[in-house]
C-alpha cells in the first residue's frame, strides 16, 4: 500500500495539486489569525470602535453595539437584520471594514 501511496504523491505534486492545497491552507490560517487579533483589538477598545461602527453602519441602534460588544459574529448578524443582508454580505461588509480598520490598529 505504500509504495500507492508515494506514486500518488509523486503524480499529484508533479501536477501542482498539493502545493495548492498546502498553500491554500497556509493563506486561510494566515487569514484568520489576521482576522483574530484584529478582534482582540477591537474587542479590548469597544467603546473607541463603536464609533467607527456607528459611521459604517449607520442602522445599527445603542442598544446593538451594547449587544455586539466587541463580537464580530455578532455584529454580522446585526448587520444581517438592519440591512437585509445575507451572512455572505455582512461577513463581507465586515470584512471589507476589517481590512480598512486593521491598517488603523
């Protein structure tokens, strides 16, 4: 079985698959620990980030940002209510605000 095992290594690496997939992997845990910290931040500093929020976000109430505390789940299902949104939008929304707010941080 194991002599299977490296042939089908060997073809996969010579088509370029595995380095894909590894690559992929290492971009997504990249990508989220990015994305991690930056809610540790914002989690620590809510009361000065509520503000920035309120700006981008404009329908979400006091009593929201009360709720949402820092969360980015939460937060995306906010926006998800106010908006209309589907979860694919306001994780994009709040993504796209992440990536403008991280360069702040």
């Amino acid at each position: 079985m194991r002599p299977l095992t490296v042939l089908a290594a060997c073809i996969a690496v010579s088509l370029g698959a595995v380095p894909t997939i590894v690559h992929a992997q290492i971009v997504a845990e990249n990508d989220s620990m990015d994305s991690k910290t930056i809610w540790e931040k914002i989690k620590g500093s809510w009361n000065q980030t509520k503000g920035a929020v309120k700006e981008q976000w404009g329908k979400l109430t006091d009593d929201d940002l009360l709720e949402i505390e820092g969360r980015r789940d939460q937060l995306i299902g906010k926006i998800q209510v106010r908006y209309g949104y589907t979860r694919e939008q306001a994780e994009q929304s709040v993504g796209s605000w992440e990536r403008t707010h991280a360069r702040d941080m």
